[in-house]
C-alpha cells in the first residue's frame, strides 16, 4: 500500500503539485500557491502577529517551497503538514533573528514608507509571486520588468529566482536589510500591476475577437 493511498483528495493533489513545481512547473507552482497562501498566511500571522512582517515571511516561505519542492517526501509527511512546517519555521526564524538585532529604525525609516499599501493588499486577491509564477507571456513578463530600476531587478531576481531570502540578498549585495526588502516590496507591487494590467489588456482582445 502506497503512502498516500489514505490521503484525502486535496493532499493528492497537492502532492503532484508539489512534485510538478519541483520539476520546474512554474504554473503548478502558481496553483500550489493559491490552494495553500491562505493556509500558510495564518500560521505566519499567529506566530509574528505583524501582518507586514508576515507578508514578508510568507513570501520567503513560497521562496523556500519553490527551491526545496523536489525533495518532498510523501512517505515522510502530507504536503500540507510539510508546507506548515517551512512556514511556522520561516516565522519562528524571523522572530529569533529580531529578537537579536538591536531596534534602530525609526518611525520615519524611508525604507518603510511603502508598507501601508503592501500590507494592505486584499487576500483574496492573486499575489504578486502567483502573478509572477503564472506569466506565461514572455514578452509581457520582460516589458513589466523593464519597468523596474537595476537594484529591484537584481534584488527580485536574488529572492525569487535564486531563491535566497532577503537577508541573504542583502548580504550578497551589500545594502542594508531594511532596503533590500523595501526594493523587493516595491518590485512585486510594481510587477503585480503591470501584469494584472497586461492581462486586463489580453482579455479585452479576446472579447473582441469573439
């Protein structure tokens, strides 16, 4: 009897999901992150309890799955049981680290100045990483991202395409943490309108086509 035979159909699913996104299936990757960021969100807000700050986690989370989905173990654990894990750990980490470094930011840190309207994106909505993962049109994905100046391509590139955590694209590019997350935030935001614009635009010629 296999592992997964007594699973429920989600975790099936979420299974061949997983295993998709480890061979580099952007678009199931996209499917694993909507059936799961809610979920993963939760976990997150009741550890740190700052919604900022957990948008921020649960964005290295997806980095995490996304670099570490090939090596999911359905005889070791559920994905969703696996996926919970990475997140209280990712939280746990985030407060540890927190809890160490000394607090010199101010309430006027311009690093910060965006956090208002990032934080208060809607849930319900596609995230920028799913946008991001389910940009099918190459043209589109390279004209969004033409839009962003050098350090946010670099920065964004680091996290989601290398799959380094904002910590550790500080350190391999030599900035500040605070001002490497804000470039990330601000590149997401940036890519997640442009891509819900060139998608709005695709939409309208297919209607007009039909």
């Amino acid at each position: 009897m296999s592992a997964t035979s007594d699973w429920s159909e989600r975790s099936r699913d979420l299974a061949q999901l997983l295993a998709r996104a480890g061979t580099g299936d952007r678009a199931a990757f996209a499917t694993l992150y909507e059936r799961t960021s809610s979920h993963l969100f939760a976990v997150v807000l009741r550890i740190c309890r700052d919604r900022g700050q957990a948008e921020d986690i649960l964005q290295e989370v997806y980095v995490n799955v996304w670099r570490a989905a090939g090596g999911f173990d359905a005889a070791q654990s559920q994905p969703l049981t696996w996926l919970t894990s990475i997140a209280r750990n990712r939280a746990i980490d985030s407060l540890r680290r927190a809890q160490t470094q000394p607090q010199l930011q101010t309430a006027t840190n311009p690093d910060d100045e965006d956090s208002d309207v990032y934080d208060d994106m809607a849930d319900e909505a596609p995230g920028p990483l799913e946008l991001l993962s389910r940009a099918s049109d190459a043209r589109a994905l390279s004209h969004c991202m033409q839009g962003l100046n050098a350090p946010q391509r670099q920065s964004l590139a680091l996290a989601f395409y290398d799959g380094l955590s904002h910590a550790e694209v500080a350190e391999k590019m030599g900035q500040p943490l605070g001002t490497v997350k804000s470039w990330v935030r601000r590149a997401l935001l940036s890519l997640k309108t442009c891509l819900e614009q060139a998608a709005g635009r695709d939409d309208e010629r297919s209607e007009t086509r039909s």
